[in-house]
C-alpha cells in the first residue's frame, strides 16, 4: 500500500492582520484562503506571469489615475475659494 502523500507543505510568513484579511476575502467567495493560495499559483504556472499586474505606486495613487480617468464624473470649480465655500469651510 503506499501511503505517500500526493500534497507537499507550503510554509509563509505574513502578518495575521494579512492572512486574517485574507481569509475573509476568501470566504465571502465561498473558498478557503488554501484553496485561493492554490488558484494563484495555478494561474502564475499556466500564464507563466503574475496573475497581476505589480506596482511600485501607492493604493492612494492608482485611486488618483483612475479618477483622473473619469474626471468628467466630478465636480469641478473655478477657483480654490468657490471649492472652500462648497465645502464649508
């Protein structure tokens, strides 16, 4: 009988904040944080790539050119002091 396991052991760091965040993003698409772990790898393998593309730019700054994208979507002013005024302050 042979008794080998088929799996091997996948070993990480991160902060339980991450992997707790993660297990939650996981969950709500009805999978577990192992299963989307194995779907990444799977992708990285098949694609050849990243499953994503990385950036060196801050989350604040890829929200900015995406807004800036669709700038017609927001209002806008014609001086700093009308802005001030619609905004109270």
């Amino acid at each position: 009988m042979n008794t080998k396991s088929k799996d091997t052991r996948l070993s990480i760091r991160i902060e339980p904040e991450l992997k707790s965040a993660g297990q939650d993003v996981a969950k709500d698409m009805g999978m577990d944080l192992t299963t989307a772990v194995k779907m990444f790898i799977t992708a990285m393998v098949k694609e050849q790539r990243l499953p994503f593309e990385p950036t060196s730019l801050p989350v604040e700054t890829l929200q900015a050119l995406c807004e800036s994208e669709h700038h017609n979507d927001y209002k806008t002013y014609s001086s700093a002091k009308e802005m001030w005024s619609d905004l109270n302050v």
